[in-house]
C-alpha cells in the first residue's frame, strides 16, 4: 500500500464515530491539562516575560522605533507573543503523545478489524515498553528541537526545520503504537524498515498538518490578547490532526504487516503417530 491510499483510506476511518470515541479520552485530557495549566501560570508567564524585557537597555529603544513604523499596537502583545511561541511546541507536544498513548492503539485494533480481520494479534507491546519508547523519542524530538533554533532565525529553515522534527517523531511515535498490539518486535522492526522512507514521508506530511493550528494566529493581535482561549482551540485541532495521523499510519503498518505474514511458510499439519 501506498501512502497515498493509506491517506485516503484514513480519511474515511475518521469519518466513522466509533474513531472518535477513541479520540475522546486525550482530546480530554489535553483539553483539561492545557486550560488548568493555562489557567494557573498565564499571568505569572506574562509577569516573566515583561520582567525580562524591562532589563534590556534598548528595549526604549525598540518601543520607540516600533511606535515609529507603526507598530506601537503589538507592544500590549509582546509578552503573550512570547508566550505563546514558548507554550504552542509543548501543547503539540503534550497533544501527539496523549493521541499515541490513549487513541492509536485503539485506532489500529479499529482498523485491523475492518480492514484486516485475519490479522492475529501476538506477543504485543506492554504499556511501559510504550511509554519508555515514546519518552525517549519525545527527548530525542525535544533536544533536536532546542539545538535547531538559532537556524529558526533563517527565514526559509523555520518552514522547513519545525515540521521535519514533529514529523519525525510522528512518524517514530504513532508507526511503533499502531502496531504495538498485533506485531512482536521483531516484525515491528521489519515493518519500519521496510517501509522506512514511505514513514519519512508521511511524518513529514504530519508535521505539516500540524502546522495549521499555527494559522489561528494570523488573526492578528486580538489572537495573542486572547491566547489562552486560543491555545484551547490550537490544543482541539492538535488532537484533531494526530488522530487523523494514527488512522493515516495505522492503513500503512498493518497492511504492511499483513503482507509480511503472508509470506511466512504455512504451519505443517500434525500428523497423529499410530496407536502401537
């Protein structure tokens, strides 16, 4: 299978409401940890933030010459812009492993038996192999990120680095939990380097998926001076977009796997030895 006929074929998954009963629990969780967190540390952030830049010398400076291009509006907006650029990678963040860990095995069982009901589960993956796996892949993804932003300063590389990191832990992430539940590791293993660039590609699809949230805040100012609900509804599409994700990688996995097991020699029959 392609990717793009797992593309399609997952876009018609998400259409089925079952796909978002499992989508509900981390569509929750992130929802309520987003809006508590936003809740308790929003001023004190902006407090931060404000502090910070009272102590640069040219900050009069930059007022002024801000005030002179016509910009003098966007200093009420600088401290939430600030925040906002520090908060939006970890809401994604938080957004891609409560879909991993919650919803994607659920999807994959989903779309297993509908697509691939033959297919046998077997030795699996537990749930802290899972979430080592996912911990040190979300590091890994973390470090890649802070290391690469002095190249963000380039205009062209901060539309290109961003989503190849978040797409590769994407396709890290939801390619091993779909197929957590049915394949052993070592066809884990086979399924993901086998299908190594196919899951490249489709990683960097996601990552500029997830980019789209990102265009709430081409509303203006009145997107930073409400943020916090704004970083509500960039946490709902996250879910949204990731969810659609687990379906996309689910499709390509499993038939991926199915056909691995297709070409595993039948089992022999038993033959009863006769009675003596």
């Amino acid at each position: 299978m392609s990717p793009l006929q797992a593309f399609w074929r997952a876009l018609a998954t998400v259409t089925q409401p079952r796909v978002w009963g499992w989508a509900l629990p981390p569509l929750v969780v992130v929802l309520l940890l987003v809006g508590t967190l936003g809740w308790a540390l929003w001023e004190p952030s902006l407090d931060a933030v404000r502090a910070l830049v009272g102590r640069f010398e040219l900050s009069d400076g930059v007022w002024r010459w801000m005030h002179d291009a016509g910009l003098g509006g966007w200093r009420t907006v600088l401290a939430p812009m600030v925040v906002v650029v520090l908060a939006l990678p970890l809401v994604l963040l938080l957004s891609l492993l409560a879909v991993a860990l919650l919803a994607a095995p659920g999807i994959a069982r989903h779309v297993a038996g509908r697509r691939h009901p033959a297919l046998q589960v077997r030795e699996g993956c537990g749930l802290v192999r899972r979430l080592l796996w996912t911990a040190a892949t979300a590091l890994a993804a973390l470090l890649a990120l802070v290391a690469s932003l002095p190249l963000w300063l380039v205009p062209p590389l901060v539309l290109v680095l961003p989503p190849l990191i978040w797409g590769w832990l994407a396709a890290r992430v939801l390619g091993y939990h779909a197929l957590a539940v049915h394949a052993t590791a070592e066809e884990r293993r086979r399924v993901r380097r086998g299908r190594r660039l196919a899951l490249w590609a489709m990683g960097v699809g996601t990552g500029y998926l997830a980019l789209l949230p990102a265009l709430l805040w081409s509303l203006g100012s009145v997107a930073f001076v409400l943020a916090p609900f704004f970083l509500l509804a960039a946490a709902f599409l996250f879910v949204v977009v990731f969810v659609f994700a687990a379906a996309w990688f689910a499709h390509l996995v499993l038939a991926e796997l199915a056909a691995l097991r297709a070409l595993e020699p039948a089992p022999e029959p038993l033959v009863e030895s006769p009675a003596p």
